[in-house]
C-alpha cells in the first residue's frame, strides 16, 4: 500500500494509533511492579473491598478509580498487574477520545495527530502504566468536555445531561476533577459575551438550561455521595481523607516554568512548541473547540504553576488539551505558503516529535519497579509472620496476608525497645528502604552496621517522575548519587535481635 494511500485510510490510521497506544502502556505490563505508596494503598483498597470492608472503597476519597481496580482483581485475579491493566486500558481510550475531540472541535486530521502525539507522549504512557488515580480522572474530565462540546454543537439537552453525569463521575475519581464544571462555566461565559447571549433572551434561555442541567445533575450527586460517604464511613478514614497537608505548597512565582519544562522532560521539545504555536492559532481563531481547549489548558497550567506545587501527576488533566492544540499548531506549519515549504516543515516536525517522543518513552516502556514485590515475596518464602516495613502503603497491598498486621517502622521513633517489643510479638523481618534512609537515625545504624538477609536493587524508583513532590526533588537529585539509598533492605528480626 502507497503512503498517500495509507494517509487517506483514516480509519486504519486510527487503528494503527491504537495499536501504537497499546503496546506502548501494555509492554512488559506484569513487570511493572507498585513503587509508590498511593498505589498500593489503592489496590489494597480494592483487595479489602472484594474481602466485604466496602467502606475502604473510598480511600482516598477516589472510589470511581478503586472501584476500577476491584473489576481488575475481579478480571484477571489478585495480582499487581490486574490494576496496571485497568490503568493502562483507560490510557488507551483516552487516546480514542482525543481522537474525537480534535474531529469535533474541528476536522478529522486534526484528531489523528492529536490521538498520535498522546498516544506517544512518555507523560501520558508513563501515568497510564501507574496505579494513581490521573489517568482515570483524565478519561472522564475529556469524556466530560467531549459530551458538554456536543451539547453546544447540537443544542442537545439530553448530551447536556450525560455531560453533568460524567462531571459527577469525575468527582468520584477524584474530588480536584471536579475542576472540569469550571471549565465548563468559563467556556459558557466567554460563549455568552461573544455571542451577546445576555442581550438576547432564545440564546440566554438556551445557554442557561444547558449550564444549568449539568450543574444541577454534579450537585445533587456529588452532595449524596459525598454525605453518604460521612454517613456510613468509619470515622478513622473520613479522618485520614481529610487530613489534607498543604504545608509545602503555597503561591509562588518560583515553579512558573516547572510544567512546561515537564512537556519536554516527559515529551518532547517539538511537543511544546508545537503547543505554543496550538495557543497562538486558539487566540487567533477563537472557535468554540478553540476557546474550550485554552481554558481547559492553560487554567490547570497558570493556576499549578502559580499554587508551586510541584506534582507531574496533579497536570495529567490537562494533558488531552495540550495534545489537541499541539495538533493545531503542526498543522500552523503546513499551511505556510512560502515557496511550498509548508508540507516539509510539517512532515519534518512530526517525524522529530515521533523519534524524540518515542526515544524519551523508552526507558518507561522498558524499566520495571519490582523490588518491593520481590521483598514480600522473599519474606513469604522465608516463613514471614509481620513485616516492620518503611513504605506502608506498598505493603499493606503486598504483605497483608500475614498473621500480623503490618507495622509502619516510623512509629517506632529511632527506638530499638520499640523493635524488639515488636519482635517479642512475633514480628519476623524489617524492610528499608530510601524513604527510611532520608530522615530516620534507626534505619541509618540498622543499614550501615548489619548485612541484610536479602538486598534488593531499587534504583529504578529514585528516577520514578511520581516521587516529585514540594521540597523534595532536590532531596532525590542528592540520593541518587549515594549507593546506599538504591536498594531495599529485608533484615531478620531474629538476626538483628542477637546483634543490637
């Protein structure tokens, strides 16, 4: 089949985008392995619900994403690997709904290379190969404006109402997502002054019933749930939910480029001039489809840049957008008439954003994160009746079959007493690891004056983007440069007992 052949066929072109998508967030899917707290608290919030603790769905305050992980375990059994399937398949339809995006808001080539550039995006491939919540509030925040974008093009009430359903189910996933009314409201405002909807009462009657359905539908769902939750919740998780630590973030001029750099670090450099030039093409047309994409994506960009918080994840939301106006942008290049120079610079900037995206995407297609499964696993097979452990979350999904309940080694405040009462109970091994290394006497001494009955190479986990958090990036960048903070440390209880 020629090229230009190839090109036409768009419906094959879309299934080839989708096969790229797959095989990029399913490679070597059951080595990934959970390295972040979160995650593992997510899947074991899964776990305990299919063992009939149905409160625990709500950990997190994200029951739409656990929910997604329970039909995982469901699927394909209690393995890791079951919630990196689900994250990684909703990865994939995100890339089909841009696809629609871009067709809707303008034309179908538009939506091809929007649906190209996410699919190869190492930001996105990244996050749909994790157990966080992003890419499942992405699905829904771009199935949301996508529905809402319909109701606008059709002057559908019925679209109006599923939109304000999904923009509930946002909510579910997790309660920052809710952000998406508000891009709804301030694309309703701008289309209001534009159009001059307040001097005319059909439009005004019109654009009116259109907000208000969908707001209407988010409050009286969010507020039932959210009260329910309250209601029938255990006091000690509505605590834990609550206990929003905001401490490190605050408003600040110093993070200002941080998430446009992240374009290039997890992109590419085309990917964000590409974007820039999507931007000026959305201030110069001013389209519907325009004026949603630069509210839906510079409101997430100005606002987190501004609020200095310092999480590649918390900008996931706005990764549909930014794909979409990069689009716009390419395509800026083709239309430039010089000489018919157009085509070349456009062929020449897409093939340099495949080869750059596809090589930054490597090493996270590649790369697995298996030292702490490796550790439950080494303490199983060594009899293991308790785990003191440093990462919590991790293992309270992997070690939660245990007699004992797993101990987090910060409560023991640096005090041997404390670890050899907890021997006396019938604890069996310790596991360390960087997160104990960075602040904690106790594990400094444990690490550096006994050999470890198992040592695990961790590295992978130093270099993990979800690890980036206020005040703690440069923490990473001096840790990564001392061996001892790379590996996970599984001591017997037994053995350090005969030594302290």
């Amino acid at each position: 089949m020629k090229l230009d052949k190839l090109m036409k066929n768009r419906k094959l072109l879309l299934i080839l985008i989708l096969i790229l998508a797959i095989g990029l967030r399913f490679y070597n899917i059951t080595e990934i392995g959970i390295d972040q707290w979160d995650e593992g608290e997510y899947l074991d919030a899964a776990e305990s619900f299919l063992e009939g603790k149905w409160q625990w769905l709500g950990i997190g305050l994200k029951p739409l994403h656990n929910a997604g992980l329970v039909m995982g375990i469901l699927l394909f059994g209690n393995y890791d690997y079951s919630g990196f399937i689900v994250t990684a398949a909703l990865g994939v339809l995100t890339v089909l709904i841009v696809y629609f995006l871009g067709k809707e808001f303008f034309d179908e080539k538009t939506g091809l290379l929007a649906a190209f550039i996410l699919a190869i995006m190492e930001y996105h491939i990244y996050f749909s190969r994790a157990l966080f919540s992003d890419v499942t509030s992405t699905f829904f925040v771009s199935m949301t404006i996508l529905l809402y974008f319909i109701s606008v093009k059709k002057a559908s009430k019925m679209f109006a109402l599923l939109a304000g359903i999904f923009a509930s189910l946002c909510f579910l996933v997790r309660i920052n997502a809710i952000a998406v009314v508000f891009i709804i409201l301030f694309a309703e405002l701008i289309f209001a002054i534009r159009d001059k909807a307040f001097f005319d009462k059909k439009i005004f009657k019109e654009r009116f019933a259109r907000f208000l359905i969908i707001f209407s539908v988010v409050c009286v769902f969010c507020f039932s749930v959210f009260n329910a939750y309250l209601f029938f919740a255990p006091s000690n998780l509505v605590e834990v939910q609550f206990g929003i630590n905001t401490g490190q973030a605050g408003l600040s001029l110093d993070y200002g480029t941080f998430y446009l750099e992240q374009l290039v670090i997890l992109g590419s450099p085309i990917l964000l001039l590409a974007f820039l030039l999507g931007v000026f093409k959305g201030f110069e047309s001013r389209k519907n489809g325009d004026i949603i994409l630069l509210i839906w994506s510079l409101s997430i960009l100005i606002f987190f840049s501004l609020y200095g918080f310092k999480r590649y994840r918390i900008f996931m939301m706005a990764l549909p957008a930014i794909a979409i106006l990069a689009s716009r942008g390419l395509f800026m290049l083709k239309n430039i008439n010089f000489k018919k120079i157009g085509n070349k610079l456009f062929l020449v900037a897409v093939l340099l954003l495949a080869i750059t995206s596809l090589y930054a995407s490597y090493d996270t297609v590649a790369s697995s994160s298996t030292a702490y499964r490796d550790a439950a696993e080494f303490v199983r097979l060594d009899g293991g009746q308790g785990v003191i452990v440093s990462q919590l979350g991790i293992f309270q999904y992997y070690s939660n079959e245990k007699p004992l309940p797993v101990v987090f080694f910060d409560n023991l405040n640096n005090s041997e007493i404390k670890l050899e009462k907890l021997y006396n109970e019938g604890y069996s091994h310790l596991i360390l690891d960087y997160r104990a290394l960075q602040y904690n006497e106790l594990a400094h001494k444990i690490v550096n004056s006994f050999e470890p009955a198992k040592k695990i190479d961790n590295t992978a986990t130093l270099f993990d983007p979800a690890i980036a958090n206020p005040g703690l990036i440069e923490d990473f960048e001096e840790m990564r440069k001392n061996e001892i903070y790379h590996y996970v440390y599984v001591y017997r209880l037994a053995d350090l007992m005969e030594s302290i």
